[in-house]
C-alpha cells in the first residue's frame, strides 16, 4: 500500500503524521478492525455496568466502590483515546493525523493513564485502611477524603500528562513521518523528532517515574501490611474473607503495573512489535478486563448486577411498567 507522505525532506517540517497501526495488510485490517471493535465495546459496556450499578445499589456507597467507579471513568477515556482513531484507520486510506491532534492524543493517553496509576495506589490505601484499621476505617477513608485522594489523583495525572505534552509540542520533526505504532506515544516521536530529546526523556524518567514507581512503592508497602494483618487472623475463613475484599484489585495492579514499568522505564529493546503488544495491553486490554474481574472476583459486585439488572428485567425497568 502506498503510504502519503511517507519521507519528508529533511529541511521540511512535519505537519502530519501517518499511523500505520497495528498492519499494514488491507485483510489484516478488516479482522483487527473486527476483533478490536469488540474489545472497544465490551470496555465500553463493562465500565459504564460497573458504574450504573454502583451508582444505583446504595450498599456499593463505600469508598472501595467510590474509587472503582472513578476506575471506570478513566478507564472509559483511556480506550476511547486511541480505540476509536486505531478503528477509523483500519476502514480509511487516508491513516493521517495532524499534528495538534496527535499531541493531544498524547496528552490524553498520558492523562488518563497517570490517573489509573495513582488510582490503583489510592485503592490500595483503602484496603490498608479497611484491613489493618477497620474500626478507624470510617474516620480514615470518610467522604471528604475520599473525595480528595480521588482530585488529587486526577489533577496529577493531568498536570503530568501536560508536561509531557507540552515538551513534545516544543520538539521539531522534519524527517520520516510515519509513526510505527497505532497512537500517537512517546517513544515513537521520540524516534521521529529531528531536535534533541534528553530533556524530554529526563521528564519522563522523573514525572513518569514519580507517578508510576511513587504508586507502585505505596501499593507494595499497603499489601505488606495488608498480608502481616491478615496473617495475624487466626482462622481459615477470616483470612480468606479478608484477602477476598483485595483480590481483584491485586490481579488489575499485577496487569497494570508490570506492563507500564516495561514500555516507560526500562530501557528500550527498539522492537516495534513488542511496544506495541505492550501498548494494546495495557492501553486496551486492561481496561476492558478491570470491570470483568472485579465482576467475577467480588462478590459485593456480583450480588449487586443480579439485584439490580437481572431483578429490573423481571420489573420490566425499561418498558415503564410497574
């Protein structure tokens, strides 16, 4: 397939980029085209599941289920920061984006991917809190709290996202613009730009380290101590209810976290493809299983689905009768 503008001069400067996605083949496309637009809505329907049902099941008003519902929002607009570009390119000849819309991408993606991170250490607290000081925990993790963990969570990351945005803004690209990767990320700009990028790579290592590692290092220290309480619990049952309560959220961090880590802070393999499995993992697939496992693995949640959507359909919720 020929691709426009595929090599620029190199007094030329870039304005467009073209992303190739995930292949290049026309029937590849069609099948990703199919198996990605699954994806998109089962994220898309699992996550607002999640929130209508804690919104409607007063029991689900805790702050574990507060910061799972604001997991869901940002869940919402990581997929849907890349998902729906990725899926108009698989139908379209023309794969260009302009270069304000591919740093907004950026900005986005970054955004709403910082603000996970520091969700997932935020939750982690909560069950620190709700495990190793349950008759504290109402004081401790009280509205007004909660409320302001889950701001500061998103300002953060936001505020991260801009530097990083911003700098990449600054960078001049004059060479090849075509972008190996499905969306616009930062390692694959780096890799276009024709100005030097140590100070960008600076700001990931430190803000990006400070989001993910700082929430990485608060998640580790609350389960040390979740699981030194837990094994104080003298009996089987009680050990079992209480590790119950944080199970799901131990499997979405080990998802999160370890493919996160690979692609920002270790050292770059210059392989292509596997940026970008790492990429469709942790930026598509994960979203969509957080809503799943936390369905399957608590049972607060189940409960609620079978009150809430498989009562309303005996009720005939949707029909207006009563």
């Amino acid at each position: 397939m020929e691709l426009p503008h595929q090599i620029l001069q190199n007094n030329t400067a870039v304005t467009e980029f073209v992303l190739l996605g995930l292949s290049s083949n026309p029937e590849t496309q069609l099948i990703l085209f199919g198996i990605f637009l699954i994806i998109y809505l089962v994220a898309l329907s699992g996550n607002v599941l999640i929130l209508l049902t804690i919104s409607l099941d007063s029991k689900l008003h805790s702050p574990m289920y507060f910061f799972l519902g604001n997991l869901s929002v940002v869940d919402i607009g990581y997929t849907s920061s890349t998902v729906p570009k990725m899926l108009m390119n698989y139908l379209s000849q023309d794969k260009t984006i302009s270069l304000s819309a591919c740093f907004l991408q950026t900005y986005f993606f970054i955004s709403f991917g910082s603000t996970e991170c520091l969700l997932l250490g935020v939750m982690a607290y909560d069950r620190y809190a709700a495990i190793c000081h349950p008759l504290h925990y109402s004081v401790l993790m009280r509205r007004k709290v909660c409320v302001s963990l889950a701001a500061t969570a998103w300002f953060l990351g936001m505020a991260n996202s801009g530097v990083h945005a911003t700098l990449m803004s600054l960078l001049f690209f004059c060479r090849d613009n075509v972008i190996h990767h499905f969306f616009c990320d930062i390692p694959p700009l780096w890799q276009l730009s024709c100005s030097s990028t140590q100070v960008n790579q600076i700001a990931v290592l430190m803000g990006g380290g400070s989001v993910i590692v700082g929430s990485f290092l608060c998640t580790v220290v609350s389960y040390v101590y979740i699981v030194t309480s837990i094994l104080r619990i003298r009996t089987k049952d009680g050990r079992l209810k209480a590790f119950s309560t944080c199970a799901s959220h131990l499997v979405v961090v080990n998802i999160f976290y370890s493919t996160a880590i690979i692609t920002y802070l270790l050292p770059s393999s210059n392989s292509q493809i596997k940026d970008q499995v790492l990429s469709v993992f942790y930026g598509i697939i994960a979203p969509t299983l957080n809503p799943i496992i936390y369905s399957l693995r608590n049972r607060d949640v189940q409960n609620a689905l079978r009150k809430e959507w498989v009562g309303c359909n005996r009720r005939n919720c949707f029909s207006g009768h009563k």
